[in-house]
C-alpha cells in the first residue's frame, strides 16, 4: 500500500481488494483451507511456502486486520491475538523463558500486573517493577545478566501515568534488550511509540480500536528495529536452530519478520491464542472510526476534566490533558495531539462517596470494562486491582477513592449533568 496518512490507514489500510474481489474486508469463516497435493501441505507446514492451512496459526480475515494495525503504527509485522492480555504474554515469552528476568513499569493494568508478578514467576520467569519516574542510573542497576526485556504501558491504566519512553528506550538498548510497551489507552492516533524507540508495541484491541465493546482481541505489532543477531546469546530462540522446524533459523531466513514468524508458527501452534475470524471483523470495522472516536473522547475527557477539577464535591482529578497535570509535560512530549479519554479522580467522602456516586448514575454505567463509545466507571482499588496489596496499589497509583471513568462519544452536555446529579445525591 502507497504510504497515505494515518487517517486513509484507518478507512482503508490492510485490504486492497483486486477486479471483483468484496469491497469490505471478507470473514473467512473456515478452521482448514484446501490444497492439491501433500507436497504443498508438506511446504506450508515447513515453512519453505507461505499460505493458509489452519486458522490456529493464519487465517485470510486476521491478517487483513492485522495488517492495517501494523501500517497504522508504523511496524514491519503483526499478529493478532485473542484478548490484550494473551497479547502482552506473547509479546514476552517470545523472547523470555525459565530462569530469565524482566523489567516492567509498576504502573500498569492490574491483570497485566498479576500475570507478570504471579503468574509468568510461576514458570520461572521473575519480574522486577520499577516506579516510571525512576531515573535512568537507578534504571541501570535493575539489569541483571539475564534481563531479557523491559516492558510498560504509554498511558497507564487506571493511574494515568505516561511512561517517558525515550529514557525507558535508552536504557534498555544500552543493556542489549527491547522495550515493549502497551499502546493500548493512546492508540496509534495519538502516539506511534516506534518513533520514540520503543521495539515492540502490544494493544488490548477490546478497546479503542474495536470501539464497540463487542469483540476481545489483542495484538502485538514489531518495528522489525531491534537487531536479535547482535544479541543472539540472549536470542536464541531466534537466532539459533529450531529443531521443531528442520533446523530453521527465524533471524536468518525471516529477517525483519523472525520475531512475528516464531511467535505464529511456536505460541499459536502450541498455545493457540487465536481471534475467531468474526471478531477479527469487527475490530476491523472498528478501525475504520478510530481517528474520529479517539478526537472525539479526548475532548470530551478534556472538557469534563476541566469541569470536575473546580467541582466541590471532587477532592482531586488526573488527566494528562490538564495543565496543572503531573503528567501534562510527558503527554506534551508524547501525546501534544491528544491522550485518551480516561479520567482518574476522587469523590469527597472516599470509598463510601464514590460507591455512592457511582450507585446513582444514570448515564454512566458500572462495568469492567474501559474505552469504548459509551462511558463507563468502576472502581479499581476493589475490582481490576484488588489482587494487589496496599503497597502494590499505591506503586501503581491507584487510591482507595480512585474512580476511573471512560468518557464516552456521547454529548458531553448530557455527561456533565449525569455526573451533576449523582455527585449530588
């Protein structure tokens, strides 16, 4: 596809139809596809000829959806997955296993926090979290030999914390490992992390990008900058022989493709972490708006930030879009077009008032859930987070009395006076 800008990659990058072909992306529906003779079956399965032949690893719907995610943040490939989260723990057991170590933001979404903290240590891999205002010496001193990545969120969810990438980036490329980083709250429209450094960038598509909260999905996108050869004695999943496939080597026969290629033809073979092709569809219907959903939620979060920061019944507010922000600076650096539309704050009273407050709205809806069209609340501490003791909750910002709300498309006017009444009650 031509190089067009960003918002034409949303209406029509991924798909380009030939003479005939359906104009709107087709769902193929099919687990197998067909072929002539065992030979080109026997090819396809040793990677020697590219095709489809088992919607576990590829399917035609996925890729096309795949493809326009890859365009719109500015990487070399991509692969979709079946929820965020299946993404982020692709993403790094990629690349990390038993016995290895990585690095990750304390200031993330809580099951991303457990799956790191818990449940990859279980397989041996151990995870050292570090506060996103760290400086870059004290950053240094957490690489140990066996550090194989660092890993945060753009925007953190729900604390709202930007992660200063270029630090972050910097850091670990001195160290020999990739940063991959969340994209998920910011999405591509208002932050392309590749151009700051990062390496690998992760999304949970159930969000913004789908847009409709009818669909879960992931996906993990890699600029193909990171250089696993010079690394190889910390990549030898890439650069050296797969013995499951003839003796391949990913690096040497995929090039800039080798970390997508053995994340389809080794964790989807094994684990299998696949988008239904209807899904896939949906996402990317969903894409084709996101240019416009994303400006629209960012200046209605603006202006309901605006107006619950001099509300007296709201004891604080954060949202990087206001100037008085602790993270107005970095989202000046990163996000100067926009961030996303999540607003973090408290309700005077703590967590009795903010039970209360969200008890009585009308417009507003109570469900775990984050970044769609509609605005939602709920409240972290004691839901997305509550697996986390007190000092994990306040490492990765989340208060007590913290509220997260998710302002919606809707007419902002309606918003504020939904959040008028029930503050109120």
């Amino acid at each position: 596809m031509p190089k067009y800008n960003i918002n034409t990659i949303c209406v029509q990058g991924g798909y380009e139809p030939k003479n005939g072909e359906p104009r709107v992306v087709p769902i193929v529906q099919s687990t197998t596809f067909k072929y002539e003779s065992s030979q080109q079956m026997g090819d396809l399965f040793d990677l020697k000829d590219s095709g489809y032949f088992y919607t576990r690893l590829a399917n035609p719907t996925n890729d096309a959806v795949a493809r326009k995610i890859c365009q719109l943040e500015g990487g070399v490939a991509a692969i979709l997955t079946s929820s965020g989260q299946a993404a982020n723990f692709y993403a790094i057991l990629n690349i990390a296993s038993a016995g290895d170590h990585i690095i990750a933001s304390s200031a993330i979404y809580g099951g991303t926090y457990n799956l790191l903290a818990n449940t990859m240590k279980n397989m041996g891999i151990e995870a050292t979290f570090v506060d996103p205002d760290i400086s870059a010496e004290e950053l240094e001193s957490k690489f140990k030999p066996n550090t194989k990545l660092v890993f945060g969120e753009t925007i953190a969810n729900p604390s709202l914390k930007i992660l200063d990438i270029e630090k972050f980036a910097e850091t670990a490329h001195k160290n020999g490992v990739p940063l991959i980083v969340d994209n998920t709250f910011p999405t591509p429209i208002f932050c392309r992390p590749f151009e700051w450094g990062v390496d690998i960038v992760t999304h949970s598509t159930t969000k913004y990008m789908n847009g409709s909260a009818n669909a879960v999905g992931g996906a993990v996108v890699d600029s193909g900058n990171f250089d696993w050869e010079k690394y190889s004695e910390k990549f030898p999943g890439l650069t050296t022989p797969d013995a499951t496939y003839h003796g391949i080597v990913y690096t040497k026969s995929f090039g800039k493709g080798a970390y997508i290629t053995k994340m389809t033809t080794n964790l989807m073979r094994d684990l299998g972490a696949i988008p239904s092709p209807q899904n896939s569809f949906y996402l990317g219907v969903g894409l084709e708006t996101l240019h416009l959903r994303m400006e629209r939620h960012y200046s209605n979060a603006l202006t309901l930030a605006k107006h619950l920061q001099n509300h007296p019944k709201v004891s604080w507010v954060s949202f990087p879009g206001l100037e008085n922000d602790s993270q107005y600076a970095l989202a000046q650096k990163y996000l100067p077009n926009g961030t996303c539309g999540v607003i973090s704050f408290g309700v005077v009273g703590g967590r009795e008032a903010a039970v209360k407050f969200m008890d009585s709205l009308k417009l507003a809806a109570i469900v775990t859930h984050v970044a769609d069209a509609r605005t939602c609340v709920l409240h972290p501490a004691s839901t997305t987070h509550r697996q986390m003791n007190d000092n994990e909750l306040a490492a990765a910002g989340v208060s007590p009395d913290l509220i997260r709300m998710s302002v919606g498309i809707e007419d902002v006017r309606d918003l504020i006076a939904d959040i008028d009444q029930a503050l109120y009650r």
